[in-house]
C-alpha cells in the first residue's frame, strides 16, 4: 500500500460513471490531448487514506469519450464507488511546456497584476468554459480591492506570465 506526497502531483483528470460490467470506467482528462494522459503514468488516485496507485490495465476512446480498465477496479461494483475521484500523476512525468504553454497547477498563486501596475489578487483557479480558460482571482490581505474577478486567459488579456516571478500582468482594468 504505497503512496506518494500530495504536494508533487498533478491532477490531470477525473473518474466518471462506469461503463459496462466488467469494471470499466468513463475517464475525463484535463489535457487539451484528451488521449495524452494515457502516456503519463503511473496515477494516483485522491481517496480519504490519501493517495493511492491505481493502475491503467486497458483504455480506447469510445463516442466521444475515452474509457478506462483498472487493477484496483475488478467489476461494476467497485467501479460504482469510482464517480468523482480525481486522477493525479507526478510532476516530472510530465512533458514540457512549451513557450508561452503553462500548467495551470503552476498557475495557482500566482501574483495578477493590470497594466497599471494594481494588485488584483491571486489565481486561485483555472478552468474552462469553452470559449476561453478563465482564471479565477481572488482578493488577499494586500490585494487593490476585495473583489474577485474571473478573468479570461488568452492572448488579449493576458500580457505577460513569468512563472519565477509568480506574476501575471493583465490587461483588466480594476473597473471592470
């Protein structure tokens, strides 16, 4: 029963409802490749004994979505108690980014900053809404005012990330 320290992983998706009866479950991947989160192994999942192995036996896309075997998940039932738990890898089993590609767990934390140089707060999550990824800004202690903003990440708004720093300057100004 081994585990791995939280503070090194990476969620990189998420267990859904099962499918079919031999323990197969629908998988919803964080990656803008659906199918990449197949090559970062081994996962970890999040349960209240902490993090646990679970280990990829087989996977294909089906419809529109990818689903999953397990060893730890042996038949339907198991699979049942699965919905929800969240898929996890460690960090350096991840690929590079590329220029001006970013993880959002490396996002988080980081300083927000408008052009005229106000403090908005701090990322306190990413997600997506289909049109863009949005960054949820919360205000802190020092923060311009107490406001959060949901701010869309692209390359209108988002001036310039420098990840050693923890600073994002974006074009938001703090009326809006």
């Amino acid at each position: 029963m081994s585990s791995t320290p939280a503070n090194n992983l990476m969620k990189i998706g998420q267990l859904k409802k099962p499918y079919g009866i031999k323990g197969w479950l629908w998988v919803f991947s964080d990656t803008d490749d659906r199918t990449a989160i197949f090559a970062m192994q081994p996962w970890y999942m999040k349960t209240a004994m902490g993090m646990k192995p679970l280990t990829v036996k087989a996977w294909r896309e089906q419809g529109s979505g990818i689903v999953a075997q397990f060893e730890q998940v042996p038949d339907r039932n198991v699979a049942e108690t699965m919905n929800g738990v969240t898929l996890w890898v460690e960090q350096d089993v991840l690929p590079e980014t590329g220029e001006d590609e970013y993880y959002w767990s490396d996002l988080i934390g980081v300083r927000v900053f408008n052009e005229q140089d106000e403090y908005l707060g701090d990322i306190t999550e990413m997600f997506e809404t289909g049109a863009h990824d949005i960054m949820r800004v919360a205000a802190t202690s020092d923060s311009l005012d107490n406001e959060e903003r949901l701010i869309p990440w692209h390359k209108q708004t988002v001036i310039e990330v420098d990840i050693t720093a923890k600073t994002v300057i974006a074009a938001w100004p703090s009326d809006y």
